[in-house]
C-alpha cells in the first residue's frame, strides 16, 4: 500500500453465495485505484483506495448500487450483537414460515399411509402467499441487484424457481384446471433455504471462535497506582506509563514490563506454548497473559491497538479476510454458473415439454434444476477453510499474514535457516578470554568492550554484558566505523583498535594464532579477535546455545520431506559445528547479510518452493525473497514485517507445525470444492431427469453448504506436534471478564 492510499474493512449485510461475492468484488474494484476482495465466509470487503479519487461514502455506494448493503466495520463486539440480531429475525422468519407449510406437510407425510388430507386449493394458496412473498422477499431483492448488474446469483435461481411453481398452481386455482397444484413445493423450498442459511451461520460463528475467544482475553477492568493510591481503571482509560499491580490469578490488562516482584505467567494464548514463562524484574509482560503466582507491580509500555494482543487480533483478521489462489478457480466457475443452470433448466422444460407433453411436469423439472444448482458450497468451500485454519493457527502460536502464505506453505521442497536466534537461542555468551603475549586478560576486555559499546551486533551485546559480570568499564572511543558482517574499528587515546572475525582482521595484514582459533571454532565456538594497528592482542571466543528444540524439529521437517539448508556469518569450522549438532547436512558458511537473499533466490532459481526462516534485521531481505518466509517472534520488528508467517513460540517446531497445518488445510479445501463440484455434477443432472422433485432439491441444496462448512470445522482436531498425545485439541484461554472473576484464573 503506498502512502497515498488508505484501507477500509466493510461489513456487507446480504450476501449468500459465491456469485454475489464475485459481482461485489467486480463492482468495487470498477472505481477508480479501488483493489477490493470480498470474503463470503466473514461477509467482509478489504478495500485499499485512493483518497484523492475515492471516498468510504463512495464505497459504501458501491456495494448498496450492487444490491447489497454495507457499513465501516466496528469493533468485534458491535459486529456480533448486530450478526445475533439478524440471526435472531431470520429465525423469526423460519419459524413462521414454518408454522405455514406444517399443515401442508402434514398432508405430504400422511399421503405416505394411504391418507388423504386434502387440503383445499384455496387454503394452501393462503399458507404459501406469505412464504413466497414475506418470507422469500430477500430473494426477490437479491435476484433484482443481480439481474440490474446483468449477472446471476442463488437468489435468482430460487426466485426463479419458487415463483414458477407458485404462479403455476395461482393460475390453476384461478382458471380452475383440473390439475395438480405446487403451493407447497415452492413455500417448503423456501423454509429449506432459510433452514440451511440458519445452520450454515452457526456453523460459520463456530468457525470464527477462534478469533473471538482472542477478543475476550484481555480483562476490561485492572488495578492503577494513582496518585499514591490504587484505583480499579477501565482498560480502555489506561495510558503508556501508568504503573498497574496484577495479582496472582488475574490477567495482564496491556503490554508492561515488571518493575516489582517476581512470579510465572501463562502465556499460552499467545505463543501457544502451555509452559508457564518465569517473570522478574524488567522482564516484559504481554496483555492477557495470566499471572499464576506473585504479586506484579508493572509500567504499561503499549496500550490499546498497540499491545500485542491486539496485533494478533489484526494478523488473524487480515488472513481470515484474504483470499487463496485455489480460490481463483471457484470464483471462475461462479462467474459462468448461474447462466449455464438457468440455459440448463430451459432445455429441460423444453425436453420434458416436448417428451411428455405435460407443462406442469416439465416446469417442476426445471424448477428442480434451478433449486439444486445452489453455487454456495463452491463459494463457502475455501474461505471458510482458511477462517478455520487462520484461527486455529494463532491460538496455537502461529500467526499467518495471509491466505496465499498458508496456501503456498504445503509445497514447500527447501527451507533455508538462519542460524543465530533460529536454531540457537541468539543470546552469545563469552566463554573463554585469552589474550596474546602483548596484553592481559583486563586490558584484552577492556579494549573489545570499549571497542564493541556502540555496537548492536548480538556478540557485542554479549561482551557487554560480560564486561559488567566482571566490572570493566568502557572507555570513550572516536572514529568507530562498523562493517556488517565482519567487524569494526575506533581510535581510542589516540591508538587504533580493530576487532572483527579473525578473516577480517587478517585482511588488515594482523598475523593471527591460528592454532587456538581452530581449535575454538571446532568446538562451535564463534571467535573474534582484537588487534591493535598490526599486532593481535588476543582472541575472545563465544558459545550460542542450540535451542532445545532444534535437532527434534530438523528431524521433523526432514521426516516431512523438506530440505533443509543452514545459513551462517561464522566460519566454516564453527557453522560446521553447529549443523552436525542440529542434524543439518547442508549448510553455507561467512555468509554476509546482504548475501542471504541471494542464496535464497538461487535454490528459487532450480524450480524449488523456497522458505526461509530468521529472526534479525539482516535477515529482511533473505525472507521478502523466499516463496513463504518465517519470523521468529523474538527477532526485529522489521523481520516480522516481511515475514508471511510469524512464529509467537520462538521454537523452530513451530515452523514445522505451520507447515503441517498448511497441508491438512489444502486437503480440507480440495475436499471442500470436489464435494461441491461433485454435488452438482450428480445433481443437475438427477434433476433434469425428473429424478428430484423441488423439495428434495432444495434440501439437498441446504445441506451442502452445511456439510462444506461441517467439513472446515473438522480441521480443530489438528493439534501442533507437541501436543498430539493430548486427548483434545486446546483452544485460546478465554480471560475472565472483570477483577471479581478473575480470582478464579483462566479457563481452557
């Protein structure tokens, strides 16, 4: 999005099927600089546009132009109690109509038995008119939308359908032929329909659980210092720096860091990871992570939109709204399938009229055809795949940018890592200080820390820390001058320093203990040496622990097929080191940070399905290369940015979890369209045949989109790879409500 454009989320009241979703799309993406895409599963529309050219009122034109009818969407609860309210009046709506036709099934049922009922003609026309014309108005308005942008949709089909049979029996009411009527197949039709959208709203809600347990985790009440005094605040009152107390069993209202006490938080509905996480003094805590333990005393350092929380809110929603590639494909052939039914019905009033010579006859059958080529379930069949999978995803710690990312995730051939803060946990320590001949210990660190202060590079970071373990102090230093990659050089009382890899610093002409530097570097140890003008002063050398669970998911993701390949800045011995550690036989050496984006594009150069996975800023461009790209959640902000998946767990299993995921949910959505595609290649033509009356049509047109959604639901039985001994599968904690609940802790 550049920086003139803005971005809007409608919620569009109206939809029903994937034709009316794709004439949306179509008509809003007509205005000028609009890039629209319209989800049917979440009946929402992201729209990106260009201020100067188009405005929200403009928007909202748009789709009310397109028959439908739209508004900014508001907070998840608003949204909800107006879906309850609409649900509320079309169950309304269902009940009456079916109270109307129940005397008239009845009848059908008892005809079962040898007994006659016998409705009167009259009668039935009285129970069907207000079925057909209050009850199933909605499909007279959404055929007339669809037909005034000279297209079709599942309200034309049925419209069409239902009217046939109604005015038919009307006019033989009305002229007195002495033939069958079908009042109570069009209004039965119509209940059917109402029926199936009843069900197929509670099924979609169960598939955005997900998402709104996320929404009820952060507590709406907490505890202020004030003024010397603690208050209880509104969480929407909370500002950056307020100090907050969170006692044992409640949640944490927004994003701190701990000022007083110690205890262990349950950050699972955040990372995923059931482990409580140990917490003390300057240690950051996250909103609706629960305190299990001691009493906090914190500062807020994010608030509102700003917590993380609410970050992952705005990821889950982002990917629930986008679309899938595959999604291409039905969107397609719902472009050509109304036409094609409604050709479809014609011919077979024409065969049957020309065959049997029965009008009455012919006109069911092609009601039939009309009725059973609902295009819902070829709509419903991927987006509310993905709003199952997105969700299911970030309660368990992954969080997914888009649809396409976790579409692509399941083809993965390479999987290039990065090595530190992905495969180790990215937190070097010194292990061994050994100066040269020419310095001592004290004056060896003291000349690399003075060197290093001004440094972010995650050995300098570490030798700092060291520094202070052993009370060296850094001393001022002029002219510092940093090569990423490879090290750094200042002048300090008037002398010249370099520090760097021992390849760097022998470039600058420094003869170097070669012997000890192999030896380290053997060991995995990663080494830098500190040189004053051409003479070594001595060698510092680092270990960066392998994370406990690397060598398990190396081997997880080679069991799965992936090839996977190890990137490293270190030298050749110590990468060596490290990938024999994790199980890993490829790896590349000295590779420079604005290097690994080149490696990454060479594997995507032999027709592979590259990703990779990394947690620094250096690794940006590596991962904006790669075909899907993994942040770890404890790496830069810039990292996560370009990455398409980001992982909450900083745990490379997670990477493997995403990937299984990826698969199961393009099963379930290649499952989901050929039920569909199936369901209507059988019946239409069942149907054309006079194999299906109208009303059996019409349930089964009910039921599909039912089944394709019963289908999605199913994928909440996957469980990560950590979890797959676990009896059922963990959904995101739902926080307690206020401070007197949340005595009571969180519930699972």
């Amino acid at each position: 999005m550049t920086p003139t454009e803005q971005h809007a989320e409608l919620q569009i009241v109206g939809m029903r099927c994937a034709s009316c979703s794709a004439r949306l799309e179509k008509s809003l993406n007509q205005l000028p600089h609009v890039n629209a895409v319209v989800n049917l599963a979440t009946e929402k529309a992201s729209v990106t546009f260009d201020p100067t050219l188009t405005n929200v009122d403009e928007l909202i034109k748009a789709v009310a132009d397109t028959g439908f009818d739209a508004h900014v969407a508001r907070d998840f609860a608003a949204e909800k109690a107006e879906r309850a309210e609409i649900f509320r009046k079309e169950k309304l709506e269902f009940l009456i109509a079916l109270a109307l036709i129940t005397p008239m099934l009845l009848d059908m049922f008892l005809m079962l038995f040898d007994i006659h009922f016998n409705i009167p003609t009259w009668l039935q026309w009285l129970l069907a008119t207000p079925v057909q014309f209050w009850a199933g108005m909605r499909f007279y308005r959404g055929a007339w939308g669809s037909i005034k942008h000279g297209s079709g949709n599942m309200d034309l089909l049925v419209a069409l359908g239902t009217s046939a049979a109604y005015f038919l029996s009307f006019f033989i009411m009305v002229l007195g032929i002495h033939q069958p009527v079908y009042f109570e197949a069009g209004a039965t039709l119509i209940t059917l329909v109402l029926l199936g959208k009843l069900l197929e709203a509670g099924a979609k809600q169960k598939a955005t659980s997900a998402l709104e347990a996320l929404f009820h985790l952060q507590p709406k009440i907490a505890h202020v210092e004030r003024d010397g005094e603690v208050i209880d605040v509104p969480v929407g009152q909370f500002r950056p720096d307020d100090i907050f107390i969170v006692r044992p069993g409640e949640s944490v209202p927004v994003d701190g860091v701990v000022l007083e006490g110690s205890s262990s938080m349950n950050e699972s509905m955040l990372t995923g990871e059931s482990l409580p996480q140990a917490k003390a003094v300057n240690d950051k805590v996250y909103a609706a992570t629960v305190n299990q333990q001691g009493m906090l005393k914190c500062r807020a350092i994010a608030v509102g939109s700003r917590t993380q929380l609410a970050a992952v809110i705005r990821l889950v929603e982002q990917a629930q709204g986008s679309k899938a590639a595959i999604q291409r494909m039905a969107d397609k052939v719902s472009a050509i399938f109304v036409p094609v039914v409604l050709l479809l019905a014609v011919a077979t009033f024409i065969y049957w009229l020309n065959f049997e010579g029965d009008f009455s006859y012919a006109l069911i059958n092609a009601v039939s055809v009309l009725v059973i080529a609902c295009p819902c379930a070829l709509g419903l069949a991927t987006p509310i795949t993905i709003v199952v999978a997105s969700g299911l995803a970030a309660s368990n710690g992954i969080l997914v940018k888009d649809a396409s990312a976790l579409e692509r995730a399941h083809k993965l051939s390479v999987l290039v890592l990065d090595k530190t803060g992905t495969l180790t946990e990215g937190k070097p320590t010194v292990t061994e200080v050994r100066p040269s001949a020419s310095s001592s210990v004290g004056e060896l660190l003291r000349i690399a820390t003075s060197l290093g202060q001004h440094s972010t590079h995650p050995l300098s970071v570490a030798l700092q820390d060291y520094a202070q373990t052993q009370d060296v102090m850094p001393r001022p230093i002029n002219d510092f001058n940093e090569t990423p990659g490879k090290g750094l050089s200042a002048t300090m009382d008037g002398e010249h320093y370099v520090m760097g890899s021992p390849t760097y610093v022998a470039e600058l002409g420094v003869k170097l203990d070669e012997p000890s530097i192999a030896a380290l570097q053997q060991q995995g140890r990663s080494v830098i040496a500190v040189a004053h003008d051409n003479v070594l002063l001595g060698l510092i050398a680092f270990a960066d622990q392998l994370r406990p669970t690397s060598i398990v998911a190396v081997a997880r993701l080679r069991e799965m097929g992936i090839r996977v390949v190890m990137l490293s800045g270190d030298n050749d011995a110590t990468a060596r080191a490290v990938a024999q550690q994790a199980g890993i036989d490829e790896y590349q050496a000295e590779v420079l940070p604005q290097d690994k984006a080149r490696y990454v594009n060479s594997f995507k150069g032999k027709n592979q399905i590259v990703g990779m996975v990394g947690d620094g800023i250096n690794d940006a461009p590596a991962l904006a290369a790669a075909d899907v790209s993994f942040a770890m959640k404890s790496g830069s902000d810039i990292a996560i940015e370009a990455a398409d998946i980001t992982l909450m767990r900083n745990d490379l299993s997670s990477v493997a979890d995403a990937i299984d995921l990826s698969r199961v949910t393009l099963s379930k959505i290649r499952q989901n369209l050929f039920f569909a595609f199936a369901y209507n290649v059988l019946g239409i033509p069942l149907a054309a045949m006079g194999l299906l009356n109208p009303i059996i049509a019409g349930g089964a047109m009910a039921m599909s989109s039912l089944s394709v959604v019963s289908n999605a639901l199913l994928l909440k039985q996957w469980r990560p790879g950590y979890r797959k001994n676990e009896p059922k599968p963990i959904t995101a904690v739902e926080a307690p409500s206020d401070i007197g609940e949340q005595t009571q802790g969180a519930r699972t």
